[in-house]
C-alpha cells in the first residue's frame, strides 16, 4: 500500500500540491525546534570546563555538518531512484537538496573556521576532517555546476546523479576520520557505543538545533521542487497544449488536472514564519 | 539561566566574534536561502503564466 501511495505521488502534478501542503508544518516545526535549542545552548547549558563559552559553536557547527552529510546520502538515494525506477521527480527532489546541502557543508566550514581560530589559533588545517568536508562542497557544486550545464533535462538528471552516487563515498570517509587518522580535530561528540562526553542539557541543545536543521532542509527543499516542477513540467505541459490546438481535445481532463491542482494549492496555502507566502506576489 | 547579566551573554566568555559570529553566518546564510528560493519560484510562475497568456492570445 505504501508503494502504491508513493507511486501515486512520483507525479509531479499530484506531489506539487502535496509539497505546498506539507513544507509549512515542516516549516513551522523547525522554527520551534529551534528556538528550543537557541534556548537551552545559548542560556541554559553550563560552561565548558576546557573551551569556556566558546564551545557554544557546537549548536550550530555540529548539526550543519551532519546535515551536510545526510542531504548528501538523500541526494544519493533520490538518484538512485530515478535512475533505477526512472523518476523524473526523484532527480528534482535531489537537484532541490543539493544547494541546501552546499549551504550547511559551506557553514560547517565557516563556523569551523570561526571555532578552529580560537581554540587550535588556525582558521584552517589541511586536516583529514576539515579537507574531507571540504571536497564534500566541492562535490555539492560540482552537481550544481553539472546540471547547470546541461541544456537537455534528461541528461542533467542522469549525469548529476552519477555524481551524487559516485560523491556519497566521501560521506563516510568524513563520519570516520576522526578515527582513521591521527587528526587535530576533537572525536565524535555523540556515538552510539558509548555515553555522550557532554552533559545533558548540552547534548539535548544540539539534538534539538540539528532536528530543527532537518525540518527546515526538507521545508525548504519542498518549495525548491515546486518551483522546478513549474519550470521543467510546466513549460512541457503548455508544449503539449499547443501542439494539441490543431487537433480535437481528447486528451484535456488530464491537461487540466495539473492546472487545477495549482489553484487548489493556492487557496491551501498557509504563511509560515520562516518562509513567507511563497507565490505571493 | 546561566547568565547574570546582559554583558555577560553578549561578551560570551570572551568568544563573543566567533560564538555570535557562528550563529549570525547561520542565521543570515539561511534567511538569504529562503528569499532565493522565494524568488525562483515567483519568477518560474511568471513565465508559467506568461507562456499561458501567450498561448491565449493565440488561440
């Protein structure tokens, strides 16, 4: 049944409703979460007995770096949906993580940088952690610039997925650096084999901002494919209506489903704090 | 709450640059992410509607 429901909605006419309908709870739900964890990392967690208040980065630094890291394997496992299954919506969903994804990889960066200075007195080491991360944003536009290039849909979709398949190694060379090399930086903070090494309130923080990450990733993403359905389905759809002008209309109760579908997501719109009303105009 | 006074947050330890510097890059990378998107899909609608109207004054 739930294969069925999903291949029901592979459609883009029925997932662009679906997607306006959804995005805003997610939406919203990160906007809660995190004011949450703004809360408990920037005015209730203790001290660190060793980084002082400077360790407070980790709220933003640690969930923006997994997310960096699980957008990736999403893009990977869209793509290998449409590859496998040829769904054309798969390779959209993973063209709309990938520029949310550049953008935590690119922050996990920054704020890497912004917590490396003080306590290592480096902006950057070419260390196995950071340059790993590193060649993940690499990979984010190297899927972004590849798609760009390629005029014909089709073939943008295939060769970024390639990238996206091949890129996902990288993923768990970064989880396991810490490990594998001998490297400057700090271990896992969070493993599943042994208790946190932070305390609760701590750990709590930084779950709830990289939860809030998570919501707002698949808000967002949501609004981006809808903004390329319009453009890759849309633009077919008025092709196929014009090419239909000299014939008789027997194919017009599908044609206008999806122009139907648009209205009715119009009116379900709802505003959401971290996203505006997004075809407003 | 863990702080006593206003100062005392901002100053941060002494981190304040990297601390606020860390959370302002996030807070300003992610809003600028939303207004992008909201403007690509106000301009995909536009030519949507557009190649609509140029379909009608055709027809």
């Amino acid at each position: 049944l739930i294969f069925m429901n999903l291949y029901h909605y592979a459609s883009p006419a029925r997932f662009y409703p679906l997607a306006a309908r959804l995005a805003p709870w997610f939406a919203v739900l990160g906007v809660l979460l995190g004011l949450a964890g703004l809360y408990l990392g920037l005015l209730v967690a203790p001290t660190d007995a060793q980084q002082g208040e400077g360790y407070r980065i980790i709220f933003v630094h640690v969930p923006a770096s997994w997310m960096s890291m699980v957008i990736y394997c999403a893009m990977a496992f869209w793509s290998a949906i449409g590859l496998g299954f040829g769904v054309r919506l798969a390779h959209w969903l993973t063209a709309a993580l990938a520029p949310t994804g550049a953008i935590f990889a690119a922050l996990s960066l920054i704020t890497g940088a912004l917590w490396g200075k003080p306590m290592w007195g480096a902006w950057w080491v070419w260390d196995a952690r950071l340059t790993s991360e590193l060649i993940l944003f690499f990979l984010y536009l190297g899927f972004i610039a590849i798609r760009a290039a390629n005029d014909d849909q089709r073939r943008a979709d295939r060769s970024g997925a390639v990238i996206a398949l091949v890129g996902v190694v990288n993923v768990p060379i970064i989880y396991f650096s810490v490990k594998w090399w001998n490297t400057l930086h700090q271990g896992a903070s969070v493993s599943l084999s042994k208790s946190p090494s932070m305390a609760a309130t701590m750990l709590w923080a930084m779950l709830l901002m990289a939860l809030a990450f998570w919501m707002y990733s698949i808000a967002i993403a949501l609004w981006r494919v809808r903004g390329y359905i319009l453009r890759f389905e849309g633009e077919a759809q008025w092709l196929h209506e014009a090419s239909l002008d000299s014939k008789p209309k027997q194919h017009a109760p599908l044609d206008t489903h999806f122009i139907e579908d648009l209205d009715e997501s119009k009116a379900a719109q709802t505003p959401s704090p971290a996203l505006g009303n997004e075809t407003k105009k | 709450m863990h702080w006593n006074s206003l100062f005392e947050f901002l100053n941060m330890g002494g981190y304040a640059l990297y601390v606020w510097g860390s959370f302002g890059a996030t807070a300003l990378v992610l809003s600028m992410e939303c207004w992008w998107v909201k403007r690509a899909n106000a301009q995909a609608q536009s030519e949507l509607e557009a190649a609509q109207l140029s379909l009608e004054l055709q027809a």
